[in-house]
C-alpha cells in the first residue's frame, strides 16, 4: 500500500493536481504547438513532392517513400512511444520527441540527396513516434474526465486548421523561394516552432512517470513493429506497384505475426504484468468499441480525398494549389463542426453526436457522387466537401473522448499511442482499398471516366460508414456499463 502511495505521488498525476488554471492552459499550449507542426508537416510535403523529384531527381518509388516513410515509422513506433512515457515521463519523452523530431526536420530540410532524405523522413516519423503519444497522455494527466471534451474539441480545431493551412503555406514558401531554398523551406519551418516547444515543455509540463509504470516490453515492442511494418509496407507499396507476390506473402504474413504478438502479450502480462500493451485494455468495453468505430470511420476521409485529388487533379486538371483551395470547405466544416455544432450537440445528446457525424458524412459521400456525374457542378461539390468536413468535426472529438476517457492513468501513454497507431494503420487502409476499387473502375483517361470511377467507390465507403455507425449505436449503449466493464 505504502509503495503504491509512494508510486502515486512521484507521478506526473500528482504533480499536475496542483497546477492553477493559468498552468495547465499554457502546459497545453506547449503540447498543442508540436501537435501542430506534426500535422502541418505532413500536408506541406504533399505539395513538395514535385518540387523535390525535380531537384533531387527522385524516382517515382523514392518519392513514395518520402511521404510514406514518415507514416510508416510514425505509425510502428506509436505504441512504443507511448509507453516510453508511461515508464520514463511524459514530459521527459515529449522533449526527447520534440527535439528529435526537429533536428530530423533540419536534416531533411538540408538532406543532399533522395537517400539522405528518405532516411530523414524515417528518424522524424520515429521523432514524431516518442512526440504524440505524450500530447493525449498529458492531455489525460493535467485534466480531469469532464474537462477533457473540450481539450479534446481545442485540437480537433487546431487539426482541421493545421491540415488546412499546411498545403497553402507549403505552396507560398516554395513560390517565395528565399535564399533560394525552395521545397526546404517546408521541413525548415520546423525549427522555430520546436524550439518554441520543447522550451515551453521543459519549463512548464509536469514531471514525473506514470503511476504504477514499468520497463518497457522490449520483446513485446519488436513483435508490434514487425507485425505493424508488415501490415502497413504492402499497403502503401501494393497498389502502386500492382501487388507483386513478396508483398502479398508480407500482408498475408501479418495474420500469423499478429497471433503470436497477440499470445506473447498476454503470456508476459500473466507472468510480469508489464506486457507493452495489457491485454486487459481491450476488455475495456468503451476502448474496445472506440478501435473499432475509429477502424470503420478513419478509412473514409482518406480514401475520399485520395479520389477526389484523381477525379479534379489528373481528371479535371487541377494544380496542386487549385486542389488545395478546394478542399478548404472541409477544413472549415471541420472547425464548424468542433466548434459550433460538436458542444452544442454533445450537451444535448452526448455519444449520440457520432452517428449524427456518421450521417453527415454519408450525406455529403452521396452529394459528392451528384455532383460529379455527368458534368462537375461545383456549388453542389462545394456544398459536399463542407458537409464532409462538418462529419470529421462531428466525429473525431467525440471518438476519441469516447474512447479514452475510462482508461487509467497508468496506461495513459500506450492507450493514446493505440489510439493513434489504430487512426494511422485505418487510414493507410483507406487509402489502399480506395485505389484499388478505384482504378479497377477506371476505363479511361478522359475526365468523365475519372468521375465514373468514383461511384465504384462510393458503395466501398458507405459500407465502412454503415459498420461505423453500428459500432458507434453500441458506444453509445456502452456508456451505461461501468468504466471496467
């Protein structure tokens, strides 16, 4: 008992319940900076990767991995980045992450050649890996169960705002070209803002681990990254390179790597009690639930923009900057949604509020499907996108709320990780099966077929949207159950 009091109150838990109001807002202001700049870098280097093929004379297949290479490493290494925070300090391994993640930053920003870059964009997806899991964990830390809905709401704001903003700024700073640096500016702009970051961090986020933490699992960590490598390199190389039989034998294998990491967890936390992730986790019925809503809902918008930038861009024409203008209605239905309509719904009818999302979604998939048929109306194309956005907006804060809130404190890190691990891996999904129906539908180069290929894929979408809205009714029922329950 003594030892459990004594683990409590040298946890980060028990530094942070004697923060003022004023505290705790600038500690998240401090998080809330590297969350930006993880996102904003990701939609910048969409719009440098023409830049950078042209400079660096970069294939096609390096040029994927660039932007897929940081995914790929971000996403393998969630896990063990959150539990890294569990064990060793959010706060400890928040800075770690942030400075790692801007040096890296500089590194490709500075990278010489494709191969020097391709191994910059790993280390800042590993960066990122010790960074994010950090944010939610402190976010769990720092505020009590009821307040974290609007925290939650604050960075589903800064989200839709950052992806927004990330192709508009990446395209001004190739145009303004200072110093001759071009397409580097995008990875360099990294730098004030992470200084900016890790400073705030260190001065105000709270010491110490997680309560009751443990070594980390390094066995189980390795079986998690090779069954996550596994699963997500044939994902983002297979439709381009049209599934060649080694990549077919490296997805069909992550059934059985899964099984075995599965059957190791649970061994080691019978044995040690310090498994990487405890299978308990997922008898918890909300986080359970909340995974499985986030791998039915996550694939969609993904997989839509992924069509939608085919249909208007090689279909339609569209430069890179024209396409980015007009996905702006789904980042500002975003921000309506988080800010305007997500409160004011979730005071009324709380859970409920995701399948309204779910609903607003598939409505706007279909006036997508109207709009593109035939001819291109773009008011009614507009009027889709903004609806998308109002769903992501609807959607995303309550998922995730849902989904954490009855986790404890002691697995805060690792849960945040899961949860974004699962967000990542679902969105490399979406992008997958979205390609492949997509261009099996494809009969031609001309606009009009690029704008009959979406309708073979709006069937796949409304599918996982119907599957989310199942698992979300039944998110909804589980809020009566008790937190273990």
């Amino acid at each position: 008992m003594n030892e459990a009091v004594s683990s409590a109150e040298g946890s980060a838990h028990h530094a942070a319940a004697s923060y003022s109001h004023r505290r705790r807002t600038l500690a998240l202001v401090a998080v809330a900076l590297a969350f930006v700049i993880d996102l904003l870098d990701t939609t910048i280097v969409n719009v440098a990767v023409p830049s950078i093929g042209s400079t660096l004379h970069a294939s096609r297949a390096a040029l994927e991995w660039i932007v897929a290479g940081y995914a790929t490493s971000f996403a393998v290494l969630l896990i063990v980045g959150g539990r890294l925070g569990d064990s060793h300090g959010y706060r400890r391994m928040f800075l770690i992450g942030i400075a790692a993640f801007t040096a890296t930053s500089v590194a490709c920003g500075l990278a010489p050649d494709t191969p020097s870059l391709q191994v910059a964009r790993l280390l800042q997806g590993a960066g990122a890996a010790l960074m994010v899991p950090q944010v939610m964990a402190l976010v769990q830390v720092m505020y009590p169960p009821d307040e974290r809905y609007k925290v939650y709401t604050v960075f589903g704001f800064l989200g839709g705002f950052s992806a927004a903003l990330g192709p508009i700024v990446g395209g001004l700073l190739i145009d303004a070209n200072w110093l001759g640096l071009g397409w580097r500016l995008t990875f360099l702009i990294n730098l004030p803002i992470g200084l900016l970051s890790l400073a705030a961090g260190a001065v105000l986020l709270p010491p110490g681990r997680g309560v009751n933490a443990v070594a980390v699992d390094l066995r189980g960590a390795a079986l998690s990254v090779l069954s996550l490598f596994a699963l997500l390199t044939p994902l983002i190389e297979g439709p381009s390179r049209g599934w060649p039989p080694g990549l077919v034998l490296m997805l069909a294998g992550t059934v059985p790597l899964g099984w075995a990491t599965w059957r190791y967890l649970r061994a080691r936390q019978a044995r040690h009690g310090d498994a990487l992730v405890d299978p308990a986790l997922f008898r918890r019925r909300k986080v359970a639930l909340g995974l499985l809503c986030t791998l039915c809902i996550n694939p969609v918008m993904p997989g839509y923009l992924l069509v939608l930038t085919f249909v208007l861009q090689t279909g339609r024409g569209l430069s890179a900057a024209q396409m980015a203008y007009a996905c702006a209605p789904i980042a500002m239905g975003a921000m309506a949604g988080i800010t305007l309509l997500g409160p004011r719904l979730n005071r009324r009818i709380g859970l409920r509020t995701l399948p309204v999302g779910i609903a607003a979604s598939a409505a706007s998939l279909c006036m997508s499907a109207l709009a593109l048929r035939g001819g291109l109306s773009w008011p009614l194309l507009v009027l889709a996108q903004f609806g998308m956005g109002i769903g992501l907006g609807l959607c995303g804060p309550q998922l995730s709320n849902a989904t954490l809130r009855d986790v404890p404190v002691s697995d805060a890190g690792v849960a945040a990780g899961l949860l974004t691990t699962v967000q990542q891996v679902a969105a490399a999904v979406g992008v997958a099966l979205a390609g492949l129906v997509f261009f099996r539908g494809l009969d031609g180069a001309s606009a009009a077929a690029y704008q009959h290929a979406y309708l073979f894929v709006l069937p796949l979408l409304l599918s996982l949207l119907f599957m989310g809205t199942l698992g979300a009714v039944r998110l909804g029922r589980a809020s009566a159950y008790p937190a273990g329950g």
